[in-house]
C-alpha cells in the first residue's frame, strides 16, 4: 500500500531533473541556493544544479505555467518519482509536496538570516501533516497556505468571511520538546481555531463540529537530568493541586493542558464572547511512550534517560490513515528523551524527518530512514562550535556545552555518510545551527554523500512522487 519509490534508470532520471531543473530557473528567474550531490550509485558525480524556491514569486503568478507543463510532459514517460524542488505556481500539481516552514535551530533569532526554527509540512492531497512547531513557524504555515477568499467590493477586495485554512491541518508529530521545535505551539493552539483549527462549521446544523488536530508527542520524561554544567539557578515545577501532576519535566499532554490554563482569560473570552469553539475540543494528545489509555509505547523497554536516551530498536507505527502510514524511531538527542524521527509513507513516496540527533543512533535511524525518498535532516557546523567554544577544559561548563553540541548534533562533514547509510534518494538540510550558516559550509554536506543534495530554506516546497496528471 505504501510502496517505496526505488530509483533504477539513473540516466533517465537525470535528464528528467536537468530539464525540469533548468525550465523551473528560468521561469523563477533566481540564483540558485540548492546543490546537489552526486546521482544516486553514479561515482563520476554528475552534477545538478536545483533552484531554490523564490521568496519574490507573486502568488497566483501563472506565467511561464505552460512551459512548466510541456516539460513536466515531455518526461513522464520516464518519471521515476525523484522529489524535486518546485516554486509556487507549480505546487499545485503534486499531491504530495514537502513544504520546509522553519529550518533554523537552537537559538531562534540569528543575526542575517529570516529563517524560522524548526517546523516541516507534509502535504498530501489537501491534508496537511505537521512535524515540529518552531518559532516562527506558524507564521510560515499562513504564508505557505492562507490564500483566503476574497470578494469585490467598491474601493477594493475584502476577505470573504474567516480564514479556514487550518481546517486542513490534521496531525501534528513533535520529535522532542526543544523550544526551537515548540515554541510556536502556545501560538498555534490560541490563534489557530480562529481559522478553524480542528472545527468546522457543520452545515446542517450550524454548529461547531470538533475534528481534533492530533498531537503526538513525548511522555513526561520521568526524571530530571544530570546537571552537567554546574547549574545553579532555579528548577521550574509545574503548578497543579494534584501532588501527581507536580512535575519538573511534563509531557506533552501536560504542556497542552498548562498552556490552555495560561492563556485562561483569553481563552474563555473567546469562547463566552467571540464565538470561538471550545478550545479543549480542537486538540487531541497521544504521548509515544505514555502510559495513559490510547498512548502508544515504545516497543522496548524504557531505559533510565540519564544513562541511555537511544536504545538499538526496530521502527514502531504511530499514525495511519487513507493517506498517509507514520512509524517512528528514538534517535540519539541526549539528555533529550525522548527525541524521536519519524518517516512518512504515502502512495507517491516517503520522506524522514531525524528531529535533532547525534549521528550514532545504534541504527536507529538507518532502520527507520531506509529508502526513503527524502531525509530531511538537522545539521550543526562544526567550524562554529570550534570558533565558538575553543579548547575549553575537561570538567567545565563550557566542555560540557561543546561536547553536548558535538554529540548530540550532527555535524555538516558527518551527515552525508548518515544519510548515504540511509540509502535516501535526497537529503535535505534543516535545522541549520547556526542559521546563518554559509552555502560554502553547508556543501561540506557532500562528503560521503551519494544521493542529491539539497539546502532547506523556509517556504521550499519539494514535490514528492511524480506531477499529478491531466
Ligand atoms: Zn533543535
Ligand atoms: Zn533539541
């Protein structure tokens, strides 16, 4: 049913990227901000060049369309399903896009760049499939699918009626509780039922119909980590009368019921005075690892976080309906645990997202990750941290940061051995630490590398499979 799309005419499929490759640059007009590493199994390194996606494209532009479909005709006869970078105007001819909407991490406000943190559509059909939401990241959502519908009227067009868009939205997948893959959550469950964020109007009855956005995400973690920087600030509980919810590390269900109490007076001033629907009814929590009725375990044995956050393991089904097959795997984000990555199977092709990890998962990830069609996965430069952290002293605070960021990150000289492990079609860089990270040290990305590559930026959408036809 969720068939991986395997690559074997090598020489067709570069001459379907090149011409594709070269009509969408000329169409979009840009600098190219996407490389590309060797053909898949081809050592003579064929280069392709692939354009990034352009931020200045007016949306609704329709020019050049027609030449974009002579060439996306021209190759179908040998189209093999290689996801390809695609701009605004020819988006709409996949069923299956990836839309990167935040590809920055850790620190949110790098000088120099407009990248978001981290946060990941995957669209099948009209179905929007969310993994992480960073900073920034809900605003990139309506950038990338708020087209509203608007009306004339004397003086100029308005919006007919609310946005809607986030009726689209149906599961949410957070790989760890990071603030650079979270932050914007807070943002998204108070502004999102505005635009119907799991509601819909029933039109027979005129009433407020809930279809939950799903949420899954980590358990509690258990326990506090090791101090391992010599801390000596304040530890931050969590306020509840319930001696069993008081908690230095809650999980994601316990987040989404805290950030609804927060925002209490704006939530019930929306709901007794502005016509908003429940707020406790748009969401649905699933903890992967939980133990609550519903909650999904980890097919091993929960081992104690503060000595070992990425047990060897098989990949495990979180999610499935008619269109997409989720499964998930723990990747290696010590002292994070859980951290998870989590693959997309649909009938067009699958995409990996690693969440953030060192690259020594035990094969963690190589098991979940294995012929995907895309790995969309975080990288950290290593030129940085050396610039940033020097030779600091075994034994203190700042050893113990640089030794975090080394291990618990994957290195840009690193990760293309994973991802050539992985025996991925694409690699996708994200998660850019820092984001202001130069191409010039990103294409180090190609070392060890055997599939393409490509540089994430915010609002990149990458079509998966092939164009829908006719
Ligand atoms: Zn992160
Ligand atoms: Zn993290």
């Amino acid at each position: 049913m969720f068939p991986n799309r395997g690559v074997n005419d090598m020489n067709a499929l570069r001459r379907m990227v090149l011409t594709v490759a070269l009509v969408v640059l000329v169409i979009a007009g840009i600098a190219a901000v996407s490389v590309s590493g060797s053909s898949k199994g081809d050592p003579s390194g064929t280069e392709v060049t692939v354009p990034g996606y352009d931020r200045n494209a007016a949306p609704g532009d329709t020019s050049g369309l027609q030449k974009e479909e002579e060439a996306v005709s021209q190759q179908k006869s040998s189209w093999k399903g290689q996801p390809t970078v695609i701009t605004g105007t020819g988006s709409m001819k996949y069923r299956t896009r990836l839309v990167l909407l935040g590809t920055t991490g850790g620190i949110a406000y790098w000088p120099a760049t407009t990248r978001a943190t981290s946060s990941s559509a995957l669209v099948v059909g009209d179905t929007i499939y969310i993994v992480d939401m960073g900073q920034g990241s809900t605003y990139r959502l309506s950038e990338a699918f708020n087209t509203g519908t608007f009306v004339n009227t004397p003086g100029g067009k308005i919006e007919d009626g609310s946005p809607t868009f986030l009726k689209n939205v149906k599961a949410l997948f957070l790989t760890h509780l990071h603030q650079d893959h979270t932050a914007d959550y807070p943002n998204f469950l108070m502004n999102g039922p505005g635009a119907n964020l799991g509601w819909v109007i029933d039109p027979n009855t005129g009433q407020a119909k809930y279809v939950p956005l799903q949420v899954f995400g980590p358990p509690n973690r258990g326990q506090l980590e090791d101090d391992k920087t010599n801390y000596t600030g304040t530890i931050v509980y969590t306020d509840s009368s319930d001696p069993e919810l008081i908690t230095s590390t809650p999980g994601t269900r316990q987040m989404t019921a805290l950030i609804m109490q927060a925002f209490a007076q704006t939530v019930n001033d929306m709901t007794l005075d502005n016509g908003y629907p429940d707020f406790t009814k748009v969401v649905k929590v699933t903890e992967i690892g939980g133990t609550q009725p519903g909650d999904i375990p980890l097919p091993v044995p929960v081992p104690d976080p503060n000595n070992d956050t990425c047990p060897a393991m098989d990949p495990f089904e979180v999610y499935r309906d008619d269109q997409v097959r989720v499964t998930c795997t723990l990747v290696d984000h010590h002292q994070v645990f859980p951290a998870f990555a989590y693959r997309f199977d649909t009938a067009d092709g699958s995409v990996t997202f690693s969440g953030d990890t060192g690259k020594n998962t035990k094969g963690n990830l190589q098991k979940l990750a294995n012929g995907s069609d895309v790995l969309v996965h975080e990288v950290i430069d290593r030129a940085w941290i050396n610039k940033k952290f020097g030779n600091p002293a075994n034994g203190t605070r700042m050893y113990a940061l640089k030794e975090h960021m080394l291990n618990s990150h994957t290195t840009i000289d690193e990760v293309g051995q994973v991802a050539t492990d992985c025996n991925v079609n694409t690699l996708i860089l994200y998660h850019l630490v820092p984001g202001n990270t130069p191409n010039g040290h990103l294409i180090e990305a190609k070392k060890n590398l055997t599939g393409k590559l490509i540089i994430g930026e915010d609002l990149m959408q990458i079509g998966i499979g092939r164009p829908k036809q006719g």
